[in-house]
C-alpha cells in the first residue's frame, strides 16, 4: 500500500519541501554514477554517511546532517520525497517556513542520534531522509488525525485507490516500523527501524507545543480531527484498461 496524495490542501506555498526535495534530488544525482563502483561507493559512505562507531567516538559529526540528504537508489529516493510531498507542506504551512526547516531538521538528527543509541559500535554506513520525515509523519498524526489519504493498493494484477483517515494510514506505519525494531538487529544494516521509530515520536512531542497553542485537545474538538479548513474533493476516473470476460 503506497500513499499517493492526502485530502489537506495548503494554504502557502511549501518553499522549504520544494527545497528539501530538490536539495536530495539534485544530491543524489551527484553521485548515481559511482553506485556501482563499491570502492568509491564506500569512501563516499565512509566521509559523508553516519557511522555509529564514529559518532560514538565523537568523529564526524557533521555527517548528523550530511547522512540526511543521501539515499542508496532510486526507490529510496522516490518514496522519501513522496511522502514529503504528501505530508511536508501541512506541516510547513502550519509552522510557517524557517521553523518547519528546523523542525525537519532536528527530527532529523534526533532519529540519527536513536539509532546510534541501538547501534553505538556499528560500522555499518546510515543514510537517507527517512527520520526527518518521518518526523513530519508524526506532527501531522497530531494536528490532522483525521485527515483523508488516498492509498494505493497493489495486489499483483489488483491495483485500487481508496481514501482512510490519516491516523489509520500512520499508524499502520509506525506499527510496522515499531515491529521491524524489534524483530531486527541494527548491527548488521538494512532499514533503520529505530530512526523511524524514533523520529516519528520525536516529531509527534516537538508539535506538542505548536497543537498546545492551538487548543490542545479542544482544537481536535472544534476541527474533529479534520483539517480546519475545506478539504480537497478528487473525483476518481474509471479505468481505460478493458476487462476481461469470464467464461
């Protein structure tokens, strides 16, 4: 199941995603061309991916952010700055630009600094906007929870869009992320569960502030969990692929 668009239109125009999306993009392209030589690949890693052990020794610190803005393919890339794009620009139109920046950016560094916790001696390289984002994930869950997102399913030949509240969407997600933690050994690389785990609750107490001004729980009350303002109607086409009749 992929999200592909929610129903919460912006008010402002999201300078900082625009930013943020173009900024790992335009990266990521630097250096595509040397993915396929591991030599280079892991000197690349070794000056600009956090590494637990180094952190741990207090090495290296700038890769906290440098990390942020890298990805190991294509898939990787996409699917970060799809849900960026998805959820980014509510967030950064609910806080204005320069605070969404810094906001993305210590959950950012905050999913990091969790993962290191799980892994402190790992020397296995960690990269990718996953934390950051997935701090934007958790301060939406709390302002929006309520709010529509259009899910892609794909069963094999079954492909289907359906709409569910956020908070179902989310966390699902984090369920699956939670789970992953603990089934997995951050030792030994793959998907950093923990910086997910982590920056999604990190995202989720930073907005606490922000939904506190707003009326805490009585803004959830007037808005009933909905955005506060008219959502986006999408009027769905049928499909131009012809069926196939059954014997």
């Amino acid at each position: 199941m992929f999200p592909i668009r929610d129903h919460n239109p912006s008010g402002r125009t999201p300078y900082v995603v625009y930013a943020l999306i173009a900024a790992n993009t335009l990266i990521f392209l630097s250096y595509v061309g040397i993915m396929d030589d591991a030599r280079l690949l892991n000197r690349f890693y070794f000056d600009y991916a956090v590494i637990p052990a180094r952190i741990s020794d207090g090495i290296a610190l700038e890769t906290m952010v440098t990390s942020m803005f890298l990805h190991g393919g294509w898939m990787h890339l996409f699917g970060n700055m799809l849900f960026l794009w998805i959820f980014g620009d509510n967030m950064e139109d609910e806080m204005g630009h320069l605070p969404f920046l810094l906001f993305y950016m210590a959950a950012g560094i905050g999913a990091g600094l969790i993962h290191i916790l799980t892994a402190p001696g790992s020397l296995v390289p960690t990269i990718g906007a996953s934390g950051a984002i997935a701090g934007v994930m958790g301060g939406y869950l709390l302002m929006f929870p309520k709010a529509r997102v259009d899910i892609l399913l794909i069963l094999i030949v079954y492909f289907r869009v359906f709409t569910i509240p956020a908070f179902v969407m989310l966390g699902v997600w984090l369920g699956l992320q939670f789970l992953g933690s603990l089934a997995s050994n951050p030792e030994t690389g793959g998907v950093a569960y923990w910086a997910h785990t982590g920056g999604f609750v990190i995202g989720f107490v930073l907005c606490i502030p922000m939904w506190l001004r707003q009326g805490g729980t009585q803004y959830w009350d007037r808005t009933h969990g909905h955005p506060p303002h008219p959502e986006r109607a999408y009027k769905l086409s049928r499909s131009r692929i012809p069926k196939v009749p059954r014997r």
